[in-house]
C-alpha cells in the first residue's frame, strides 16, 4: 500500500492534445475529457485506499485545475526553482508538496549556472539569440532565492541547506528533496522534449553508490538540518483542508 500517489500532468484530466499518426506537431488538437467524473473517480478510489493524492500541476495550468484540486483535496506541487523566477518569491502553502525541482528541472547546482540553457540551445530547443535573456533571468532568480535566503549563489553547499531548511519550515504537508541535489550534481537526469539519439535521458546512472551517499556526513547534515526544520513547521491541523 502506499500513502501518497503523484498524478503526472495532472492537467490531462481535463484535455490532451492528440496529434494524428502522420501528421506535424502543430495539425493535432485538443480533446476535452470528462474531467469532474475523472476526479470523482480518483477521490473515491483514494479516499478507499487512504493515500493521499498529488496532482503534477506545473507548466501551462488551466483554471479549471486550480478550482478542481482544492475542492477534491488533492495537493499541488511547488518548485522553488520556478518560483524563484517571479518578482515575489513565496514559500509553499499547506496544499502543496514542496521541491527544489523535479526529474525534468535542471538540479539546484545546473539551475543556478543555467547549465540547462545551453542545452537547450544545442537541442534547437532554444534559440541560440534568445540564450542571453534566458540566463539573465535565471541569474536574476537564483540572486534572489539566495538573498530571500540571507546567502549567495557564490554558496551553493550554503544555499542548498537555507533552500531545504525554507521548504522544511514551510506548512506544506510533504517536503520532497531531490536526491542528486543532496550531493550538488550538476547534470540534470531529463531534459524534456529531446529524444534519445539528442541526449542520453534517464541512461546515465547516479555518480555515487547509495551507500557512500547514505555514509557522506555533508549529505546527513543536510538532511538532518531538513528533519529539524520539518519538526519546527506548523502541524496540518492549523490549516484545514477543504471539503470534498
């Protein structure tokens, strides 16, 4: 049994873009879904098997997701990387499980060198122009994460443990660390939208052996640091849930 399922794109409840066998990307279209039944049926089966669910809600979010996910009592996801791209950097609310990044976010050390833009570019998925806006922009969002943090991006072994203890404080029911950042990898594992003759997605194994990561006393007192600050966050209680 398990007490938590994430729900991928959970955005698809509501429509998928379909794109006939044969044709281009932009000759698809987008096919709308009986959403309220589909959400019915993932609250019930939840609800029977006691496991809380959590919707993937990230990336272009219709409002309808925004209004379905509180009233069936479903989490949503917060990524400090993507909201530290906004002028006003917020912390996690109670409804949302709370990450640094995902699979398919650069890891902490390749988001704050903008070492997935370069990627991008060489994967024609970015336009080499547009490269120096884009790591403008993301230098602009680690200083600020880092200064809302009271540390700097010159700090990474620093701002990875005030990211884990901000996220840790926070009322969100579920803090989840990515564990290639507990070590500061620098290559991210996925990079969406490339195949794999472009890049070698999810092919390369972990630089380290779970069990030297488990021995290492810099990712313990990270962790540690994580479990003191989960301690200190305010009980799920204060903030009730909405009704199904």
């Amino acid at each position: 049994l398990s007490g938590v399922l994430r729900v991928d794109h959970v955005m698809a409840l509501t429509r998928l873009y379909w794109i006939p066998h044969g044709m281009a990307l932009d000759e698809g279209t987008y096919v709308d879904y009986p959403t309220e039944e589909l959400f019915a049926v993932l609250s019930l089966e939840s609800h029977r098997a006691r496991c809380e669910v959590v919707g993937e809600n990230l990336g272009t979010v219709p409002r309808e997701i925004d209004e379905a996910l509180p009233r069936h009592r479903i989490w949503g996801m917060f990524l400090a990387e993507f909201e530290a791209m906004g002028e006003t950097v917020r912390a996690p609310s109670a409804d949302q499980v709370a990450l640094i990044g995902t699979h398919d976010t650069p890891t902490l050390a390749g988001w704050v060198a903008g070492v997935d833009i370069g990627e991008r570019v060489r994967c024609h998925l970015l336009d080499a122009e547009a490269a120096p806006t884009e790591l403008e922009a993301r230098i602009e969002g680690a200083e600020r994460l880092a200064a809302l943090l009271g540390t700097s991006v010159d700090d990474l072994p620093g701002l990875l443990a005030e990211v884990l203890e901000w996220l840790g404080r926070s009322p969100s029911p579920l803090v989840i660390p990515w564990i290639e950042d507990l070590w500061l990898e620098g290559e991210q594992v996925n990079l969406p939208g490339t195949r794999s003759s472009e890049r070698p997605n999810w092919q390369r194994p972990m630089a380290r052996l779970l069990d030297d990561v488990l021995a290492d006393p810099e990712v313990e007192a990270r962790i540690r640091r994580l479990r003191r600050a989960r301690a200190e966050a305010p009980p799920p209680s204060t903030t009730p849930k909405p009704e199904l």
